[in-house]
C-alpha cells in the first residue's frame, strides 16, 4: 500500500526476492506510473476499486502479505482487513 519512496523500494525489493504477483496501491498519478514502469503487476487507485478485490481477480484469493508504507491508522486497518487468514501485515510507512 502506497507507491513513495519506501512503496516504491517495497515493490523492487519484492519483485528481485522473485514475487510473481505485485499489485500495488495509490492514489497519485505519477506514483501509479512509476509503480507500473518498475514492474508492478497492477496498481490499483483504492478509491476506485478494492486492492484486496483486484488480488482475489488476479490470482484466486486475497493477498498473503500486505506491506503499508503509507502510516496511516486507516491504511493500517485496511491492510489488516484486506490479507488472507494466517497472512501477514508488515508497517513500513
């Protein structure tokens, strides 16, 4: 969740550690192409449309670990609303 500086590290460091499916995020326009350009599966705007629903359309269940890098309370209860049953949620914003 979210696609600044640490999102951004977040999405490379998960695509290098061989991560098949990486969808990310974000609200702003420039983030979300840049999050494409280095290779996110998906980047999905949650205002429009549900990152956890988008995984589920893409791969058959929810997402198994879920990196907030945005610190925000409300991101954070997302986060922990939106990964699978015995996922994980890792802070980093």
């Amino acid at each position: 969740m979210g696609a600044g500086p640490i999102g951004l590290a977040t999405l490379l460091w998960c695509k290098a550690k061989g991560a098949t499916t990486v969808i990310v995020s974000e609200l702003a326009r420039g983030r979300s192409e840049l999050a494409r350009r280095l290779g996110a599966t998906e980047v999905v705007d949650p205002v429009i449309k549900d990152p956890a629903e988008q995984m589920r359309e893409l791969t058959g269940r929810g997402p198994d670990l879920v990196f907030e890098c945005i610190g925000v309370k409300s991101t954070l209860e997302s986060a922990i609303n939106m990964v699978s049953t015995l996922g994980r949620v890792v802070v980093l914003g």
